[in-house]
C-alpha cells in the first residue's frame, strides 16, 4: 500500500481477516463482499501468519488459514476476476487454483517486496521465478507425511532418494505445481538440441547446446532446465533430476543458444559396494524441460560398461515401505517411539517431562512466564512460542537464555524432576 499510488490510484483497500487465530472476522469479511462486485479486479493477499510458520517447530498441516480461504471463496462466487498472492515459506494447498485467475507466489519477499510486486502485477516486468519445491494436492501425497514429527526419538526416512519431485516424478502422483513450474508473460520456443558426446566416459565432458527464442510479445526471461532421465536398470534410481539451469533475458523475437557442460558424476550415483560414485551401463537421457514434468527436448546419450568390481544389486525396486526401508538399512532399526522415564538429561525436554507431576508444574510455569514476558502478544502468539520452546532441549534452553538460565540451574530443575531433592546438594 505504501507503493501502490505510484502505479494507480484507481483502488480501495479491504482488510478481509485479522492476522491472529484462523483469520476469519465476519464484519470485515462482509466489508469485501459488499463492495467488491463493482471492481474489475481484486487482488486477495494471503498467506502464512507467524503463528502458522515458524522457526523452530514444525506444521501440522499445509493448509491456509480458514479465514484467508473463506474470504477467497465468497470473492469469487461474486467476481470472477481475481488475483491470489501467497507471502508463505513452504508450501501450500490451494484449493481455490482453478477458481482464480492467477496466484503470484511471493515466498517472503520482506519489507521492500512492495515495487517488485507490484512491477509484476502492473506489467512493468515478467515474472521469471521458479518454483525450488513441488507443490502436492493435499499433504498426504507427500512421501514424508507418515513419517513425520509423529515421533519422540527416531525419524526413519522410508522416502529414501525419493525426496521432492524425484518422488512424485518417478512414481508419476499427480501434483498442484511440479518443481521449476513458472509462468511468464512472454512465450518461449526451443529447437536445435545438441550433444556432442554420445557415450558418458568417467574423464569425458559432455557439451550441450540448445536454443531458445521468445515467441511471445513482452521482453522476459527464461529459465532452461536440464535433466538427466536415468537409465533402466537392476539399480533403482528417481526418473530424472535437475542438473543443471541458466536464466537468459531475451526481447521479443530475439533468440540466444544456451550451453551447458555436463561430466561424469551428473549420471552417477552412490554404489556402496565399489564404495565411490559410479555410473552403471545403459542408455540415459539429456532432456531439456520446462519444470521436472515438461519434457521439451531430448537426446540419448550411452554407458558402454560398468566399472570393474560392479555387481548387480541384490535389492532392485523400492516402493517406501518400512520393509524396503529396513532391508537397505542393513542393520536394526531405532525405536520410532520410547516412553520417556526418570532419570531425565538436559537431551529432554519439557514435552518429555510433562508427564511427571513436578515435570506438569514446571510446564505451566513456563507457559505462566511466557505469558507475563509478553503481555502484548495473542493467545496464538504465546501457544506457538510455548510449543517452540516445550520441543528444545533443555541443554539448548539453556544455551539460548544468553545467560538468564545456566546449564546448571537447568540441571537443578531436572533434579528436582528426577526428585533428586538432597543428591545434588551433595555434589556441592
């Protein structure tokens, strides 16, 4: 808003929802439906408030506050031109996607965001980001979601090398947004794809080339991405991976040849019987893409043979199961879970202890002294920070106080837990 009269004064500005709890304010929400059907365009700003998204402790969920998605939903049952813009740090679900016109993923552009923001919104410039993450449908596609900060002493990672878009490429899970996705408001044409190299060599280099033309009507950039789509073999190995990209500015008409260098190690993976990386024998391929679904170009290049000492792995496919997990594990697997019990360490924390009798009063007086340090915080405020510092160690409890509580009077509490109540007097 402080910028925005630099580009139009042709606006009005709506505050929608509140920033503490889920958003939802049904005065100010009938405030935006009352006037926003005469408008030609409405922009909704959203997105992640602090107590949803913070350092220190993780989401439950990946969904918007229900206030920010109400406000959405009643605005587009009255005007069908309407612009989403996410302020977020991680993903979202978007359940509104195809009922809007456009969404502008701002992540957290910081203070100064409002000029870019608003040089993209008003057509000064184009947008050219690309998405870092893969955007899935709902939190449970995700391979990690079983698994995750559903436990107290071990986190098995059963997603193996299926991290991110080599999950959902691989396994072919339909998606929101694919990793690189991002739109422009120009067009871009590629031709000519050249490899010079056909066989992959361990002290080879294998030189790319590829064309790229802006076909549309607006100067922009484009980001070229390369993917190596793996070989078929006893190996088992994600479908394709980003290796390299280049962002180029190009005008209208204007067409620029793109080069990249790729050597033996962006074939290859980690094989623990040689001990080193290596790449195994097969047919492999160098594909020019829009995002790590969009295959524009590709050409084949080949592994002859496979180094000396080469074997065939024992274990050829993996479907994330904790059976498949445990078999490359190789060795018994960590507890997911224990019951924390006396005597406690500073490696525990209040979460841990909260279920003692003496551990219960020592959580409520943190949350007690949360709420008297920081009078002019929200309910919302105090529970997260409560959260934040009930799932950290009291060891870096104590490191993080600068000084206000020491290792030892944290050792002292956990005496008094562990009810040591005369052992540690001795000690001094």
């Amino acid at each position: 808003l402080e910028h925005i009269s630099e580009y139009t004064d042709n606006y009005r500005y709506f505050a929608g929802y509140t920033l503490t709890g889920d958003g939802y304010d049904q005065n100010l929400l009938q405030e935006v439906v009352e006037n926003v059907k005469g408008f030609d365009k409405v922009i909704i700003m959203t997105g992640l408030p602090e107590s949803y998204e913070f350092e220190g402790a993780d989401r439950k969920n990946i969904d918007l506050p229900a206030g920010h998605l109400r406000l959405i939903d009643e605005v587009t049952q009255i005007n069908p031109n309407v612009i989403v813009t996410l302020y977020i740090g991680s993903q979202v679900a978007m359940p509104f996607a195809s009922k809007v016109k456009g969404i502008v993923n701002c992540n957290l552009l910081g203070a100064a965001s409002g000029r870019p923001f608003l040089d993209i919104l008003f057509g000064k410039i184009s947008p050219s980001g690309r998405l870092a993450t893969t955007f899935p449908l709902r939190i449970e596609d995700d391979p990690s979601t079983a698994n995750f900060a559903n436990t107290n002493n071990a986190v098995w990672y059963v997603e193996s090398i299926f991290v991110g878009y080599r999950y959902y490429t691989s396994f072919k899970k339909e998606v929101l947004f694919p990793f690189g996705y991002g739109l422009s408001y120009s067009t871009f044409a590629y031709r000519d794809l050249e490899v010079e190299q056909n066989t992959i060599e361990p002290s080879g280099k294998i030189n790319v080339r590829v064309k790229v033309k802006n076909i549309g009507t607006f100067p922009a950039k484009e980001v070229v991405q390369l993917y190596v789509e793996n070989n078929v073999s006893a190996v088992y190995k994600p479908l394709r991976e980003l290796r390299r990209f280049k962002k180029v500015f190009l005008n209208v008409d204007e067409e620029k040849e793109v080069e990249f260098v790729l050597n033996y190690e962006d074939f290859s993976y980690y094989d623990v019987q040689l001990m080193k990386f290596h790449v195994n024998k097969g047919i492999y391929k160098i594909q020019i893409c829009r995002n790590a679904e969009e295959v524009t170009l590709e050409k084949s290049v080949e592994r002859a043979e496979n180094e000396n000492g080469y074997q065939d792995p024992v274990k050829t496919e993996y479907k994330l199961t904790d059976q498949d997990f445990s078999e490359i594990y190789n060795k018994l697997l960590p507890e997911r879970n224990l019951q924390r019990r006396r005597p406690f360490t500073l490696n525990d924390n209040f979460n841990d202890v909260e279920k003692t009798f003496i551990g219960k009063i020592a959580k409520k007086m943190l949350v007690r002294e949360f709420k008297k340090k920081n009078r002019d915080k929200s309910p919302e405020d105090i529970k997260w920070m409560v959260a934040y510092a009930s799932e950290i160690p009291f060891r870096s409890l104590a490191t993080m106080s600068s000084g206000i509580v020491t290792i030892e009077k944290m050792q002292d509490v956990l005496d008094i837990i562990n009810l040591k109540f005369f052992r540690r007097k001795k000690k001094r």
